[in-house]
C-alpha cells in the first residue's frame, strides 16, 4: 500500500473553477446550486443504484445528498476533491436508508430485475451485442447484482466505488471514512467473496 | 519480500490488480507471477471480476429526464429553505424592538409599526459587485466597517441592545393623521454602532422631524451581526411606519 503524505492532500482536485462554483453556491447561489447539480446529478444517482439497488431509492437518495450538499458546503475545507466529497455523503445516505430498506426488501423483491425490466431491455439492446447473448448478458448482469447485494453494505461500497467509479484507495477511504488499510482488507474479501459465488463467471 | 509463497502472495492479488501496492511489492508480485501460472491465473479471474461488475453497471438503465427533474426540484427545494431560514431568523431577531415600538405606540394613542429589513445591498459600496473594483472591494475586508456585508442566512444578525429613543418623535407626529413612513438605510458595524444612516424614503413629515429620527436610530445599540463567531458590519434598513390607530392592534 503507498503511503502518500497527507498534507498533500490538502486542495488538491479542487480546480479554480470549482472553487468559485462553490464558492457562488455556498452564498446562495441558484444558477451556481443548478450548475453544481448538473454536475453531478448523474454520478450521484448512479452510485446510489448501485448501493440499494432500486431506482426510487435512488433518485430519493439522490436529492438528499443535494439537500446536505447545499447545507454543508460551508464546511468543505478542500479536503479531497468536491467529487469525493459528494461521493461520501451519497455512502452515508445510501448507509442510512439501506439499514430500513434490507429489511423491507425481504418480503418486497422489487429490485433491479424490476428496474431493468420496466426499462432496461433497450439500454442492454443499446449496447450492441446480438440478440442470442442479449439473454445470456442480462442473466449474468443479474446473478452480479444478486452476488453484490448479498456482501455486507461496507464491502459492497469499497468494490462498487473501485470497480465501477475508479477511485483510488485514498479516495474509498475518505468516502468510507476509514483508514486505507481497512480498503484494502475489504476490497480483498469483498472479492473473494464474489468470486465464490460467481465462480463459472 | 523475494520469495513470496503463493499463500503469502494471494493476500495481496487483490491489491495488486488495483496498482495499489507499494513499488517493491509490486516488484515481487510481478517476479512471482513470471514463474507461477496458478497465481497468474487468479489475477485473471480477479481482472475478469472487474470487468463483469463493470459490464452489469453499463447494462443498467439511466433514466436522464428522470434525474434532471429531480434535481431541479432539489435546487427549488434548498432555495425556499434558504429563504425561509433568513425570514424566520430576521424575525426572531428584531421581535424585541417590534414589541418596545408597540408599546410606545400604545401610550402615544398611535400605533408606530417598526420593521427592519435586510439590507439587499441598498448601502453597498457604490460598485457593481461584479466589477474590477467590487471584487477588490469586498476581497480588502468583507464584513469590515468600511465593506459592509448583506446579512445572509449563515450569519447570526443583529439583535437590539437599545432601542431607539423615538417617543418624543412619536408624540410629536400624533398630532398629525397622516400616514407617515420613513425608510433608514445605514450600517451595523462590528462595534454594533449604527453609522452612515442616510433616507431612503421620508413620505411625509418636515426636514426637522427626519433629521431627529436619523439621529434617534443612530443612538441605537446592537450586539454585532456574527460570522463563523467573528462580528462582521452589515447593511441594513428601517422602515419606520406611522400610523393612527383605529382600534385596531398592530402586530
Ligand atoms: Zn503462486
């Protein structure tokens, strides 16, 4: 594991423009809060369907994080970029509502199947593959999703923050509010666990 | 670290694929697999792990209308908040002088309706904000008695310490029916001294009794509008309503 000193951590990623974005946005802003979201909005969904897996959770989710971005902004000191930033109060969101949702979830299987269902078909018709694997990629795409709603919410985060976001161990950490060693055993199971389960894959 | 054992090694594949081992062990890593296909292989397995995590986030739909309505609806929602905030604060903060000009009213036979409003930039220094000089401006010392800052919903504003003396000037414009509003800008400053008033409006009633008003709500106190804990100055303005009352409260 590379150890980067902290300090340069310090406004790194925080780019001049974003700077002043936020800054705009911290004074009450509305075209800079609209921009802000624009920016952001689609990450932000799309991190959320991957933790709960379910559309309206996410979209719900979604405007909860604008809403605590909006109030918080005050207190960004720079301290990882703004995306990282926003990356983390989505985990914590997403932490807050899954603890009610899995429970709900066990007798309601209203989920991404259904989700994909009601309007996937054309985004995985979009992606180009002929129609005789159409069937074998969504199959798979399912048994993915199942496997990954079964890790434990903390090792779900790290691998889908990793594998589907890009970010860096330094980044999880901030966004799981851990220490990068704790990434690094986590992603470590999380994989592990994955692999057992879709072992043919 | 040469000489990994494949269990010793396995521990870090994971780390490995993600780049995100120190140089030397990714160095020893990278020796180990040269030699061990069964290593090689899991690091396969891991690589393809990703990419069909990958593949089942692509196939998801991304209902764009969807989110962007979303959105907009949240940048409505957190800006009535916003407004509603400041007008709660601001009202909460100058119910003390409200009540104190109320009962002044009341003995005078009048009703006197005082009200302080936000300050929307009306004594600002006297530059486009956006300009050269306003950005120079208000970075110099925003919030200092010479750049006076508008209250926003972030900032504790000021709260009456003494009110204005305005009792002489109430019994003195009881005695016309005419309906009489005076509107005060001026600055609170970190001191919390009301400095720099000048009128905005005066609809009625003589040079004198304006200019005693100006001077009546420059000896008012305040405890400094705050900032993150620092007072800050901000601009401000009085509307000082007068009106006879008809048997009816004002509140
Ligand atoms: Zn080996």
């Amino acid at each position: 594991m590379s150890a980067k000193p902290a300090a340069a951590l310090a406004w790194t990623g925080v780019e001049t423009g974003e700077a002043a974005l936020i800054a705009r946005c911290s004074a009450g802003d509305e075209v800079a809060c609209s921009d802000l979201v624009e920016q952001h909005q689609r990450m932000v969904y799309q991190l959320a369907l991957h933790l709960l897996g379910d559309h309206n959770e996410a979209l719900d989710v979604s405007q909860e994080v604008f809403l605590r971005v909006f109030r918080t902004l005050g207190t960004f000191k720079g301290q990882s970029s703004l995306r990282t930033w926003i990356y983390r109060i989505v985990v914590n969101q997403a932490w807050n509502r899954q603890r009610w949702w899995r429970r709900r979830r066990q007798g309601d299987q209203v989920s991404l199947d259904e989700h994909v269902r009601a309007r996937g078909e054309r985004a995985f018709r979009d992606a180009g593959p002929a129609p005789d694997r159409l069937l074998d990629q969504k199959e798979t795409a399912d048994r993915v999703w199942r496997a990954l709603e079964q890790l434990p919410f903390e090792q779900r985060t790290a691998i889908v923050l990793r594998e589907i976001d890009g970010l860096s161990y330094e980044e999880i950490a901030f966004s799981l509010g851990v220490a990068g060693g704790t990434v690094k055993s986590r992603l470590a199971r999380a994989r592990e666990a994955l692999r057992a389960q879709l072992v043919d894959l | 670290m040469t000489r990994l054992t494949c269990a010793r090694l396995r521990r870090h594949l994971s780390g490995f694929c993600d780049r995100e081992l120190t140089v030397q062990e990714m160095c020893a890593v990278e020796t180990h697999l040269e030699r061990c296909k069964g290593c090689a292989r899991e690091v396969e397995r891991l690589q393809r792990l990703g990419q069909v995590i990958r593949r089942a986030a692509t196939g998801l739909p991304l209902p764009l209308d969807e989110i962007a309505r979303a959105g907009q609806a949240t940048v409505a929602r957190a800006e009535a908040e916003r407004e509603q905030s400041v007008r709660v604060r601001m009202s909460r903060a100058f119910e003390d002088m409200h009540l104190v000009w109320a009962a002044l009213a009341a003995t005078a036979a009048t009703g006197l309706c005082a009200a302080l409003l936000v300050g929307v930039g009306y004594l600002a220094p006297q530059v486009r904000a956006d300009s050269l000089a306003g950005i120079l401006a208000a970075l110099a010392a925003p919030g200092s008695n010479l750049y006076p800052v508008s209250i926003d919903e972030r900032m504790v504003p000021p709260r009456v310490v003494r009110e204005p003396a305005v009792s002489a000037l109430v019994e003195e414009s009881s005695s016309t029916d005419d309906d009489v509003v005076f509107a005060l800008a001026a600055v609170v400053t970190r001191e919390g001294l009301v400095v720099r008033p000048s009128v905005l409006r005066a609809s009625a009633g003589d040079h004198e009794t304006v200019s005693r008003l100006v001077r009546a709500v420059s000896e008012a106190r305040f405890s400094p509008a705050s900032f993150a804990g620092a007072p800050v100055a901000v601009n401000m303005v009085w509307v000082v309503t007068h009106t006879t009352v008809r048997g009816k409260t004002i509140s």
